[in-house]
C-alpha cells in the first residue's frame, strides 16, 4: 500500500481512460490517409486521396457549408442574448433571481430529446420546418446557459468601481457599457462564443430531427452515411471536425487557460 | 461652425446621439426595470422550449386514428395508457435505465482517478496534456466519435483483424448492448471528469497529508477523506452522467445497430417512422420527467451555483 502503488493504479486507469477518450479520434485520422478503396486494417498505403474526393463531392461541401451557416446563426444569436444576461447576472441585483436562474437552466435540465421534439412541432406549427436558419436558433436554445455561464464568469471578475468611475468621469450608461463593461467581459464573450459555435457546428440530435432530406447538415449526413458502407471520404471529411475542434481549444486555453474549468468556487 | 465641428470630433457627436436616443426608448424613471429588458432576449429564447413542451403535453394528449392517420380532436390518456404498458417500451425503459445505471458506475470509476490527477499533478504540461484528451472529443461530436468506434470494433475493424494475426477471432464485437455501453462510458468521462474537478480542488492537500502522517494508507486516505470531501461533485456528475445516458440517442443508434434501442430511439422511431407524434409525444414526456427528476434532484443536493450562473451569493 505505498505510494508506488497508488502510482500504478491511478496510472492504469487513467492509461484506460486516455486511450479510449483518444482512440476514435487516431483511428479516424488514420482511416482518412489510407490510400485504399475501404478501410482496413493495416492501412493500404498512405495517400491524400480522400481529401481531393471530398474537395470535389458536392453533397459533401453543401452539407459543411450548411453546418457552417447553422453555426454562425447560432452563435450570432447567442452572443447579445448570452452577453446581456450573462452581465445582468453578475452585476445586478434582481427580484426572482433564483426562477430565473432555474429557467434559463432549462436548456440543460430538459433532455436534448426533448427540446429536439419540442423544437420540431413548434417549428411545424410555424411552417419553419424546411428552412436552415430555425436549426441554428434550435442550437442557440439548447446551449445558451454555456454563453451566459461564460460571460458572467467575466462579468464577476470585473471591479464595479471602474464602472462607477466612468460615470463619475461623466461618461453616460451607453458609453460606459461599450467602453469599460463590454471591454471587461470580452474575454467571457468569446469563449462563450466559440463553445456556442462548435456545439452548433457538431449538433446532431437536433438536426436530424430539424432537418429534411434537402438540407442535412454535415453530422446527419455523416450519421446516414455510416449506417450504410464506411468509406474513407467521411473520414476525411471527419477530420475537418477534429482540425476545428483543435483550433477551438487551442484559442480557449490561449484566451482564459484550460486550466479553469479545474477551479473550484 | 467649422471650428466647432473640430473641436467636437465625429465620434462624441455619434455617442450623444446613441445616448439620447437611448434615453428617448428607455427614459431614466424605467432604469429600475434595465435588468430585465436586458434579460428578455434570453428569456424569449429559452421560452423557445417552454412553448415545445406545451405543444409536446398538448400532442401526447391527441391519440392517433388509424383509419385517417390524422390526431384525434378529442383528448385523452390513452397514449400513456400504451406508453406505461405496451411490452415494447417496457423492454426499452428497462435496458435504457439498467444501461445508464452500469454507465454511471464505470464512468465514475475512471473519471475519479482522472479528474485526481487533473488536479493533483506538478506538472503543467501533464494537466494540460490530460485537458486536452479530455475536450477533444468533447468538441468533435458524438457522430464522428461513434464513427472511429465502427473502425475500431467491426468485422473486419482493427482490434479484430489485429486479434486474427495471434490467431484468435473473430469476435463480433459491434451492434450490442455491450458496444453501446462501451461508447456511452466513453462519451461520458468528459462530463463526470468536469463536474468532479472543482470538487476535488478544493479539498487541501494538507488534509490528505494529515491523513497519510497519522498513518492511513492511500487506499484508506481515499476511503475516508478524499471521497466523502468531493461528495458533492461525486453526486453531481453521477446525476448528470445518468440523465445524459438515459435520453442519449446516437450512441444506440450507431453501435447499437437497431436492436439495441435506447428511449429517445424509441421516440424517434414513433415520430418518423409508424408517425405516432401522439405516442411519441407521450413517451417523451414521460422521459422529460424522469429526466427532469434526476436533474433537480441533483440541483438541490449540490446547489445551483454548480454551474457557475450565480454571481452574489446573497440569496
């Protein structure tokens, strides 16, 4: 029972995590290099192949163009919505706070299935099925506490006073807002701003039941595809995923550091 | 004229204009009310899912007539009669809810050790090596996650055609019930690894020190200190872990292969393939609730401020 011990359990386990959590993710950057027709095992060869092909196949680049687009209108919406919440939450003080917060929570307290369904018939009801522009709203709804969380982390971090200087200085309440609050919570509203654009790029569930035939986004078509025959083009288009998810990190841990979500409150 | 427009530059002129028209739509007597203009955006796209799960109640109350294929006018319980019943969705509830109580117990197991690590480890390049293992699939999708697990697991995937070169195999290692719990841990780990991370930093080194020089070994430091300290966060990501598995959709869906559904697959199926939104409707209600319990449960034991929206602790 020493410490070696303790080393080697933890370690095995953590070994056993790693290696799943990362598995998919190699293999799926392997599988896009094989120069072969299928994907086998050991790999035929090395080639780019399969990038060319899905430089060249339409229904491929739509389907990532629409996802792109669902993103961006999701995040478009997100950020005033999340921003001015977010910065209400952590400077004012309001009557039912406690509802409030237990409503805006609501997108993560309802099963992802739930809001799906819930989206789709209102979405019906509104003749809004069909169209792409309701499935970034969609995305908005089901992750803005991820916004709002992000933005009031920044929002607390900031000293009232600087804000009752500027007014002090006879700056009044718009010019204080743009010119030390929303400078202040930027960092905050980038990062919520980037978790809400790959959640919406990734967002499957809600797509496939968003979406028809038409207008698949690139998850729901590579969830149809991989029911069928497994080739190497939706590898290669999967790693565009995994290029875009690293880029993500890479800006959140350059932006506030990986390291916050470790810290306790 | 001239000189005025000089010495009063272009911009303050388009900032007085922006504060008086900002004074003209919400003039100061209002101020007192700001907060909840500014809060209304947020509130109408939350009140997005509000309205979905009134038209969910008002469609899990129309039954489905079978000589018309239209809803029924008149309401009844007749589709939770069917969905509390029928064996099928007996059979389904019971493997979702058995599956997300295994899930929750292996993916606790291995995240306790991970999030351990995250916290306690000196080096820098360590944790951020583990953070990154960690987000990466998180932000890569569960489709594309589920994906590399059919290349990895299937017939002729790697692990089997690796298997045959030692001469054993091939094993049929997709489409059941154990894949899908296999790729359910794996989707998990980030989550249950998050919530326990604030939970174990704020438990001091010092008390695990204290423990070790009074004599107890790590196993009993553990048993007696570490674990009853991050309760909270043990109990949060369970609850959260548990929910996420049981409303799950696409890990069933692709390493399941069709006969090993989960609820929301169930679901699926009644809204786009008999096209039962009723029944459908019904069962998602059902789920929501369930689902909703398990949350608010989780809410009231370890505190809403968990997840971080809070910004005074005063009330």
């Amino acid at each position: 029972m020493t410490d070696r011990s303790k080393a080697v359990v933890l370690w095995l386990l953590v070994g056993f995590s790693v290696v799943t959590l990362s598995a998919p993710t190699a293999v799926i950057i392997g599988a896009s290099l094989t120069s072969g027709k299928i994907v086998t095992f050991p790999p035929d060869g090395l080639s780019l192949q399969w990038y060319a092909q899905i430089l060249g196949a339409f229904d491929l680049r739509a389907a990532f163009l629409r996802s792109l687009y669902v993103a961006t209108v999701c995040t478009l919406i997100a950020l005033p919505c999340g921003t001015l919440a977010g910065i209400v939450f952590a400077k004012h003080r309001i009557r039912f706070r406690k509802g409030i917060q237990v409503y805006l929570l609501l997108p993560f307290t309802i099963p992802l299935i739930g809001s799906g369904v819930g989206l789709m018939l209102v979405f019906g009801a509104g003749g809004l099925l069909g169209s792409l522009w309701p499935v970034g709203l969609a995305c908005c709804a089901i992750n803005l506490p991820f916004m709002i969380w992000a933005v009031a982390g920044s929002a607390n971090a900031l000293d009232p006073d600087l804000e009752k200087a500027a007014a002090n200085c006879g700056a009044p309440p718009v010019q204080t807002f743009l010119t030390v609050t929303l400078p202040a919570v930027m960092p905050g509203v980038i990062t919520g701003a980037l978790l809400m654009f790959i959640l919406a790029l990734n967002e499957f569930l809600v797509s496939l039941l968003l979406v028809d035939s038409r207008i698949v986004t690139l998850p729901v078509l590579i969830y149809n595809s991989i029911r069928s025959i497994i080739t190497p083009d939706l590898a290669a288009i999967s790693v565009v995923f995994v290029v875009v998810a690293a880029m993500v990190i890479a800006i959140l841990d350059r932006l506030v550091g990986l390291d916050i979500f470790l810290k306790s409150k | 004229m001239r000189h005025y427009s000089t010495a009063y530059p272009l911009s303050w002129r388009i900032f007085d204009a922006v504060e008086a028209l900002a004074k003209r739509v919400w003039p100061a007597r209002f101020a007192p009310w700001l907060p909840y203009l500014l809060l209304l955006p947020a509130l109408l796209v939350t009140g997005l899912l509000v309205i979905g799960l009134i038209e969910i109640a008002d469609s899990s109350l129309h039954v489905l007539d079978k000589a018309t294929f239209r809803s029924s006018e008149s309401y009844s319980l007749e589709n939770f009669e069917r969905a509390l019943t029928a064996s099928l969705f007996r059979n389904i509830g019971l493997r979702s809810f058995l599956g997300a109580i295994l899930v929750t117990a292996v993916t606790l197991v291995l995240a306790f050790p991970y999030a351990y690590v995250l916290v306690r480890t000196e080096s820098p390049i360590l944790r951020k090596l583990l953070l990154i293992v960690l987000f990466l699939p998180f932000f890569i999708g569960q489709v594309v996650r589920a994906y590399g697990w059919l290349i990895i697991l299937g017939n002729e995937g790697i692990l089997n055609t690796s298997l045959s070169f030692l001469g054993i195999g091939p094993f049929r290692l997709l489409f059941n019930y154990w894949a899908v719990l296999f790729g359910l841990v794996q989707t998990m780990i980030p989550f249950a690894v998050l919530m326990l991370a604030p939970a174990l930093t704020a438990i001091p080194k010092e008390t695990e020190r204290a423990a070790e020089s009074l004599g107890a070994n790590w196993i009993r430091t553990f048993q007696y200190v570490v674990i009853p300290l991050a309760r909270p966060g043990m109990v949060g990501a369970a609850i959260v872990v548990f929910t996420l598995t049981l409303t799950d959709f696409a890990i069933p869906a692709v390493l399941g292969g069709g006969s090993n559904d989960f609820i929301a697959n169930a679901i699926y199926d009644q809204f786009f393939r008999t096209s039962d939104a009723g029944l459908g409707s019904a069962l998602t209600l059902l789920l929501i609730i369930a689902g909703s319990a398990a949350v608010g449960v989780a809410l009231l034991l370890v505190g809403i401020g968990t997840l971080g929206l809070a910004g005074h602790d005063d009330d």
